[in-house]
C-alpha cells in the first residue's frame, strides 16, 4: 500500500540497503521524534517496550537494535530498571538517543550483518520500526537470537506492509533449527494516525 504521508512515502520506497538507509536517517534524525509522534501517532516503542518490560529478569541487560533516536529505550527506561544497549546504523540518530541518557552503550552497526557482539549477552532484545519497507530484512533475526542469551526475549516489530516477504518462513526457520520459540505474534497498532498496523512477535531465544 502507498503510503499517503510524504515523509512515509519517501521512507519506504528505499531500494539502496544499508547505504541508503543510513543517508536518510542522517537527515530525518533531527525531525524524526515530532514526525512520528506526534504527525504519524507512531505506538511502536511504547507497545513494544511494554511488552519487553513485562519478560524481562531482574538486573537484565538490553540490546535496543536499531535503537534510532532512542524512544524504544527510553519508553523501557520508564518501565525497567534495565541496562540498555543500542545499535544504529546512523550516527545522527545514535547522537539524539546519546542525549535520552538512558543507553549504557551506543554503536554504530549495520544489522544486515554479522554483529560484532558476542553470543548470548543479552537478557533481552527489542527492535522497533527496522523490520520495515526498504529497511532490514528477516535475515537479521538471526543474529538477534544469537546474542541473546538462552531464555531471553525478543520483542520486534514487523510492519504490516512487508510481514508477507519471509518472516514467518524465517522464525520457522530458527524455531526448527532449535534456535528459538515463538511465544506469541500479535497484530498491533503501529502508525495510529495513518492506519499502520504491525506483527508485534515475542520469540524466545533457546
Ligand atoms: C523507523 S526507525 C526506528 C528507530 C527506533 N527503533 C524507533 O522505533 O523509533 C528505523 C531505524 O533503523 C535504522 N536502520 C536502518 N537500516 C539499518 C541497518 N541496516 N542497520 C542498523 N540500523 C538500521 C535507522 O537508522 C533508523 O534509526
């Protein structure tokens, strides 16, 4: 579906990878927070973050993967006590979550590949907004469930528009593979203002 907001537009008609993604961010960092929440009703963080807060142990440790500007980790931050980790591949959205004070750790990291993080440390991981038109695809589940430690959650969204292009194909994949389990795939609110919706999945890493 084309989306009817221009900036939205814009954004999911990326075909460049990594490259382009990383120059458009660049740019929208400074107006990214106002236009999607306030113009676009954006609920994804704090859906999301909720649901994390609920699963996570005591004292956990969090990777916020393709953090952005930081509102997934800030609206965990409210709820948890948790140590929080984020990755982006954009160094303009990084220096805006910089500025929440709520990460631990903030990298540069293109999700599209291997990460330069080791296996199982983290009690959980949230992904909001990446698995996405013209983003990243769900090749990159992979490397989620491999830093996660065994039994930790994984809460990601997935927008409605591209759930059909080998998600489920994807944590079925992992899933018979013993790599995780698929706890719960809930359809969610996502852009309230423009009539988004999105897979909220809450994966287990085994
Ligand atoms: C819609 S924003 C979501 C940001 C944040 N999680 C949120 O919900 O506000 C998508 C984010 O994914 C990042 N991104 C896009 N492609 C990426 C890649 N290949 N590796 C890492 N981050 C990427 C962008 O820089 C951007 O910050």
């Amino acid at each position: 579906m084309d989306a009817a907001n221009p900036i939205l537009r814009r954004i999911y008609s990326m075909k460049g990878g990594a490259d382009e993604c990383r120059e458009v961010y660049e740019t929208w960092a400074a107006t990214y927070e106002r236009d999607t929440l306030e113009d676009m009703g954006y609920v994804g963080p704090a859906i999301a973050a909720e649901t994390l807060a609920s699963l996570l142990p005591e004292n956990a440790v969090v990777l916020d993967a393709g953090c952005g500007t930081g509102l997934a980790g800030s609206e965990l931050a409210r709820r948890t006590e948790a140590v929080i980790d984020g990755v982006d591949i954009s160094r303009e959205m990084l220096s805006k979550a910089a500025q929440k004070g709520v990460y631990r750790t903030l990298g540069e990291a293109d999700l599209t590949q291997p990460l330069a993080i080791d296996a199982d440390s983290y009690d959980g991981v949230i992904c909001v907004g990446v698995f996405t038109n013209g983003h990243v695809g769900p090749k990159a589940l992979g490397e989620m469930a491999r830093v996660a430690k065994p039994g930790a959650a994984l809460v990601f969204t997935v927008h409605q528009d591209v759930w059909a292009s080998g998600y489920a194909e994807q944590l079925e994949r992992l899933a018979a593979n013993g790599r995780i389990r698929v706890h719960r795939i809930i359809d969610a609110p996502y852009h309230e203002k423009e009539g988004y919706r999105c897979r909220l999945c809450i994966v287990e890493a085994a």
